[in-house]
C-alpha cells in the first residue's frame, strides 16, 4: 500500500496551491476556445493537477500539518480544476446503467428460467428497467447538484479569485511558514 502521509507535509501543500493556483488563473485566463489544442491540454492538465490537489489536500487534512484556511482554499482549488471537464458527462444515465446491469446480472444468477409463468429475459430486463430508472432519478439530483456548482467554481471570475488567493497563501506559506489568516 502506497503511504501518502508524506504529501502532507511540506513542500506539497504549498506547492499544490502555488501549481494549482497558477493553472486556474491560466485556464481562466485562456477560456473556452473549443477550437484550440490548447485549452484540451489545458483541460486535461488542470484535471490531473485537481486530483494532485485533492490528494494532497486529503493528506494534508488528515497530518493536520496546515491550517483549516489552507486546506477550504485547496479544496476549493481542487473543485476548480477538477470540475471543469466532467460537466458533460451524463453520471447519472452511466449510474443507472451499471446499477440496472448489475442488479439484471445478479437476478439472472438467482432467477429460475421461469418467473410465475413469465420467462427470464422478460423479468430481467423489467428488473434492468426498473433498476436503472430509479438509480437515473437519484443520482441526477446528485448530477444536477455537481452541475450548478461546477458552474459557480468554472465561472472565470471564481477562478481568477480562487487561483489568486491560492497563488498568494501557498507563498505566504513557502515565506513565512503561516497562512494568510494570521495576518488578520
């Protein structure tokens, strides 16, 4: 098992903020130009540079090595960078999907050949249908929840403010080994 722990401490929790920071003020900066090669590469850096956050933000809050403003401006950071290229996925029709199939699978594991007089593959796609039609309903609140946040967070002046103060606490912090909040 790989141990993370080390992630909390310095330098990486200033470094994710400085890293990340400047790559939400470049993907701010540089927009939405779905012609460019660019802004997909930029895209897909920001999300692998979101996940980095997250994870060291993880760790970071679980050493207790940084400061609780650190850690609300990483997790925010790691929203920023994260949520952007996962709005057009359609989570809750794949959810409902799997859990359709999977609840399908495992009755046709169960299921005698013949339900109260009904064939299998009737009850099995009823089961399927109804599976995945319930799971769809549920997880698309959860969907719609994501979309409306990454919405708040992707929005170009939240990521300029959210890569600024990300940009200056993890400085502060390189610098002065403290975090903004102790210059208030």
């Amino acid at each position: 098992m790989v141990d993370l722990s080390a992630l909390g401490s310095e330098p990486y929790p200033e470094t994710a903020l400085v890293v990340g920071g400047l790559m939400a003020l470049f993907v701010a900066a540089y927009g939405r130009r779905d012609d460019s090669v660019v802004d997909e590469i930029g895209t897909i850096v920001a999300f692998v540079i979101g996940i980095g956050v997250a994870v060291v933000c993880v760790s970071a809050a679980l050493e207790g090595t940084i400061a609780n403003f650190s850690l609300a401006v990483m997790a925010l950071l790691a929203l920023c960078l994260f949520l952007k290229p996962l709005k057009g996925v359609p989570w809750s029709g794949i959810f409902g999907l799997l859990a359709g199939a999977a609840a399908a699978y495992i009755a046709s594991i169960s299921l005698p050949s013949e339900v109260l007089g009904v064939e299998e593959w009737k009850v099995l796609l009823i089961i399927f249908f109804v599976v995945g039609g319930i799971v769809f309903f549920l997880t698309r609140f959860f969907e719609d929840l994501m979309a409306i946040s990454s919405t708040v967070v992707s929005w170009k002046v939240s990521m300029v403010i959210i890569g600024l103060l990300a940009v200056v606490e993890g400085v502060v912090i390189f610098i002065e080994g403290a975090t903004l909040t102790s210059y208030l």
